[in-house]
C-alpha cells in the first residue's frame, strides 16, 4: 500500500495518507461506539500523522519528538480525567520517554545539559500532581540514568571515580526512597 498510494516514490507520502485513513476511521468509530480500545487507536494514527508531516515539512527531528511528547503527555492527562484512563499509563511513558529522548538529544554535550536532569525533576513533581506512577517511574529512572552518565562521562578517569560512584550509591537510594515516599503520600 505504501508503494501504492506514496508520490514520487516516498514512503512518508503513503504513511501520511495511511494514518490519515485511518485516524477517520478510528475517531468516527471512537465517536459512535466510546470504545477505549479505539481512542488508543486515534492516538496512535495521529502521532504517526504528525510526525511523518513534519518530517516532510523539514522540521527539526528533536523539535519533532518535544512536540509529540508533550502533547502525548497532555492526552494522557485528559484521558485520565476520563472513562478512558485504562490507557493513560502507556500514553504517559510514551509521552515522557519521546519527550526525555528528545531533549537529551538536544541538550547533550552543550552547556545546557543539566535542563535535561531538571526536566527529570519535572516529570517527578508532576506525576505528583497527577498521580502517576509511570511518570514517577519513568522520571525518577531518567534522573538515575543521567546522574550514572554525568558521573562517567566527567569523573571516569580520575582518581575521585570510586567517591563518585559511593555518592551514585546514595543518590540512588535517596532517590528511590523519596519516589517510595512521593507514591505512597500523594500517587496512591
């Protein structure tokens, strides 16, 4: 269908036209049926829409995820205002994970690094605000992993290595306390 239905032998064309396709059919469903399974469905077909368009517009490929993981972010949390919030939870990592991936990609090796460790920080205090797990999950997991990677990348061939990696130890096991703590005042 892709060979198909794309112009000038790009396959973006095709997509375009297949999740277009598609996104009308799901959402009219979705319209007269209220089927959770069927939003899931729209929501998939209109990130691949979006994206595939502004890959053809030129856009900037981070510029792209940003966009799309904020706005699956902001879906997620309309779902959960929902009937619909079985699928909030998957909606909301993948949200956070393109939007952590994108603005890492941004960010890394320039002086703006440590948005990305206070974008961590973000996501943690909003998964308070909205009482998720995953967010809190996957923000506290994005933060672990960047101080691991800023350790290693800075502290990897000098002699304070070992008390780096004491201190990680710490960070650690303060940060899964005060993510235990966070679930178990505000999320659950």
């Amino acid at each position: 269908m892709l060979k198909e239905y794309s112009s000038g032998g790009d396959v973006r064309n095709g997509l375009i036209f297949m999740a277009t396709y598609m996104l009308i059919q799901q959402a009219a469903t979705f319209w007269a049926k209220r089927r959770t399974v069927l939003a899931f469905s729209a929501i998939l077909f209109v990130c691949i829409l979006f994206a595939n368009l502004f890959d053809i517009w030129d856009m900037n490929e981070k510029l792209i995820g940003t966009v799309i993981g904020i706005s699956l972010l902001c879906i997620a949390y309309a779902l959960n205002q929902s009937r619909h919030l079985a699928i909030t939870p998957f909606w909301y990592f993948v949200g956070a994970f393109i939007l952590l991936w994108s603005v890492f990609e941004a960010v890394e090796n320039t002086p703006f690094e440590l948005v990305y460790l206070g974008l961590s920080a973000l996501l943690i205090f909003l998964s308070t605000c909205v009482r998720s797990r995953t967010l809190l999950l996957v923000g506290t997991l994005s933060m672990l992993i960047y101080i691991g990677y800023f350790t290693a990348k800075h502290f990897a061939n000098t002699l304070g290595w070992p008390i780096a990696l004491v201190l990680i130890g710490v960070a650690l096991i303060a940060l899964s306390s005060l993510a235990v703590r966070l679930n178990n005042k505000y999320i659950k």
